[in-house]
C-alpha cells in the first residue's frame, strides 16, 4: 500500500475555492465534532451509530497480518463512510512524497469497486489536504461546479464530503490522506451534522489506520527477524567443520558476520586429484542478498573441484555461471589454495586480498598475489594460477577477507588496521603460536582490539600451517 511508506510534508498547489466553501469549511472546523442536534432519539442513533463503526473497524485492524487484510479493512472503511452518509460514491486518496494524489479505495454504493481511473474532485482533495479542515459543498449551478474544479460540473455532481484523515503523530508519520464521499442525486444534500459526523469517523479511521500500520510493522519486524535466524542457520550449516588428519597440515578456519548473515565463506573440499583444496570468498555487500550469492557460489566451487583437475578450468566455469545469474554490481572474490602432499601449493586468486606466507625459518613474510578480476566481472575471462609456492616445516599461509585489513582504529576512523599491521602480527604471533587454531586467535584478537571489538565488515581467516608428515 503506498500510504506504507513514509512520506516528507507536500508542498501542495493552490486550489480554486468555492462559492461558500471557506465559510464551510471554517464552519465545519468550529464544529467539527458537534455532530449532536438535541434530538435524545436521534442523537442517540449517530452516537451509537459511530460508537459500532468504530467497533467494526478495531476488530479488523486487530486480524490485519497481511497485505491482504489490509486491503480488505480500507475496503470495509470506504463502505462504511458510503452507507453511513447516504453518499453514492466513496474514495481512499493519500498524497504521495511527490504530491501526486493516489486513489487506495474507489467503491460506489452497493459495494463494488470503481474503475481505477474513476474522476473525483481532486481540487477538493487538496484544498483538505492543504487545509487540515473537513470540507462540504453543495452545488446547484453549473456556476458553482466549475468554481471548485472541472471534475465537478464534468461529473454532474451535486454534493460533496471530504475530511482529513488527521491522527495524534499521523502527520509526524507520514500519514496524509482524505476520506471521500460524493453524490449526483439532488436529494441528497449534506448538512453540517453529516459533516460533523463524517469528521469524528475519519478521525477515528485514522487512528485505526495507524493502529493498523504499527500492527503490521510489528509482524513484519518478528518475521524478518524469523527470516534472518532461520537464514544465518542455514548459513552456519555450509561452513564446514575443520578438517583433521590432513596430511601434512593443520588448519584452521574462523568467520564472524557484520549482521545476521554474512556475504563472507571459507571451504575445505577434497579434490578430484585427492588433495586439499583451501577456499576463502567474498561476495559484495553483507545481507540476505549476499549469502543467497555466498551459499550458490560455495555449492557450485565445491561440485566442480570434484570433478575438474584443473583449478584454472573450474574458477572459470564458476565465473561464467555467475556472470550469468547474478545482478550487475553483484561480485565474488575468490582465492583457492590446493595443497600438495609434499608442501607444494598451486593456488589462483580472483579479484581477492594476497595470500601471506610466513616462514618460519627467516620470520619473513611473503604474498601470494593474483592477476584475474572478481568473479562475475568479466566473461571468458581466462583465469591462471599463481606460481607454485613450496611451503617447509612450520610455515604458515594466511588467507583473510579485506573486512580484517580495512578494520577501523576505535579512535580514529581513518587508521586503517592494514596488510602491514597483518603481516607485523603474523610475524609476531607465527612463533609463538603452537598449531593454526591459536594463530588465528592471536590474529583476530589483535585486529578486534585495535578497532574497539566494532565489525563493520563480515571477517573471515583460514590458516594452513604445513607440519611434518
């Protein structure tokens, strides 16, 4: 529904005001709710009249729980104000944030819908809307019709009711929108008490109005907050448990989401040629929308490993695949690492941060780097492998995505954590660190104490620390 939405306050153009209409509607403002005459009997009908609308109406904004519902409350709201006034025909107008008007409800007596392009008195409409005050007219020339629109002597008609739906906090809100109500028939002349009881019912439509928006603000809020638990569960299910017993190798995984789900992942998968193969991505943005990619992108590399020997020739069949199905502005970075039984590492990096390569022996530390773009940049793009790097006793590779590196100073925005404060911490912590899970706490550690415990970014690392056979 377009009222849904938040709407800034209109600049509303100027109407042409009819023969009588401000006396009316200055009229109607001083008694706007005065809609008793002293008549006991009759008094008592409109009060217990209004008194069962309102009723009716707070039973269906307490079912509203859908988009359906609601529509079916407005629905019931432009019927009840028809057979209620005596009227012929009855329109729900908001005023949209570019102050074009948006008829939600056009119905006519009987309780059947009017065609969505139905005329009403738009002139009407915004002078309410203008206003703030509840508006009626009569119109018994063509005179005094085309004094308040076109639409009005186009139309035939003879009397109208138009009241602002104004509620405590609707215009902080963004809830601007008449309640309309017309009829051709020259018996039917609205007096001030219709207008004052058509007033009192548009007030309280618009309470239940806003009941109704909160209401269902606050089920969409417990069902996207379902959505997001159950996916993160989901999520959490294709991260995979650390492989044990790897020849050769101790590793290590870790990951920790900016929101709910991450756009981040990491995968050990044993490879057609029975090694280890050592895969760390990143998808664009963070979100729902992210582990959608995140999730298809991991499924479709873990399939291909298995059955194409090549790394090259599956990154490149990945890249087409999502190059086909992903939106534009949608990318993954990727890094595969295939580990070799005698410490010989062959990998290939897609538009991903270097790899690092602390060896033990010197303290040095080295990068893995990569030529070929992000997955689902380029088509065709004919991705190879980086050189081969033989990796001895004790040495480490480092694979991170860049939510580590761009991590922010708690004090300074600008002081970025950085690859070199990465590489200082590797060396620092290589040695000391007796297997991969604790080199990766003291990393991530490190990272989270300089930016204050903030993530503003997914974080994910995988250690490979190559060990004697």
């Amino acid at each position: 529904m377009a009222f849904w939405k938040r709407k800034q306050k209109d600049e509303v153009p100027q109407a042409p005001v009819a023969s009588g209409a401000a006396e009316a509607s200055s009229g109607a403002d001083r008694h706007a709710t005065q809609f008793l005459t002293g008549d006991a009997e009759r008094d008592q009908r409109s009060v217990e009249g209004l008194l069962e609308e309102i009723a009716r109406i707070s039973e269906r904004v307490a079912r509203v729980s859908g988009s359906d519902d609601l529509e079916e409350l407005l629905t019931y709201i432009v019927d009840a104000s028809i057979r209620r006034t005596g009227a012929e025909r009855g329109f729900l107008v908001f005023s949209r944030s570019d102050g074009e008007l948006a008829t939600e409800v056009g119905r006519k007596r009987g309780g059947s819908d009017l065609d969505s392009d139905e005329r009403y008195s738009t002139s009407a409409v915004r002078m309410v809307l203008e206003t703030g005050q509840p508006l009626k007219d009569m119109f018994n020339s063509a005179a005094e019709a085309m004094d308040l629109g076109a639409s009005v002597f186009d139309l035939k008609l003879r009397a109208l009711m138009c009241a602002p739906l104004d509620a405590a906090g609707s215009k902080r809100d963004g809830l601007r929108g008449v309640l309309y109500v017309d009829s051709k028939a020259a018996t039917r002349e609205f007096s001030m008490q219709d207008l004052s009881y058509f007033t009192a019912l548009s007030q309280q439509i618009a309470v239940a109005l806003e009941s109704a928006r909160l209401h269902l603000d606050s089920l969409m809020k417990v069902r996207l907050e379902q959505s997001l638990e159950l996916a993160s569960e989901v999520q959490r299910g294709f991260m995979p448990r650390i492989p044990e017993g790897v020849e050769g190798y101790d590793l290590f995984g870790w990951y920790q989401s900016a929101e709910r789900t991450s756009g981040d992942f990491y995968d050990f998968v044993k490879t057609r040629g029975g090694n280890m193969g050592v895969v760390i991505g990143d998808v664009t943005g963070h979100g729902i929308g992210p582990a959608l990619v995140t999730a298809s992108a991991q499924a479709s590399l873990r399939s291909l490993l298995r059955v194409v020997d090549d790394p090259a020739v599956a990154i490149g069949m990945l890249n087409e695949d999502l190059g086909e199905r992903s939106e534009d502005g949608t990318f993954v970075t990727l890094f595969l690492a295939v580990l070799g039984k005698n410490g010989e590492v062959r990998s290939l990096n897609a538009g991903h941060p270097a790899a690092f390569v602390w060896r033990a022996a010197s303290g040095d530390v080295e990068r893995i780097a990569g030529h070929g773009p992000a997955l689902g940049m380029m088509d065709g793009f004919p991705y190879e492998e980086s050189e081969v790097v033989k990796l001895e006793d004790g040495d480490v590779m480092l694979l991170i995505t860049d939510g580590l590196a761009e991590a922010r100073h708690e004090d300074a925005e600008d002081d970025l954590y950085g690859e070199e404060r990465l590489a200082e911490t590797l060396r620092t912590a290589g040695p000391q660190a007796a297997n991969a899970r604790e080199l990766t706490e003291a990393i991530v550690e490190s990272v989270l104490a300089f930016a204050g415990g903030r993530r503003e970014d997914d974080m994910t690392v995988v250690c490979v620390r190559r060990v004697a056979s």
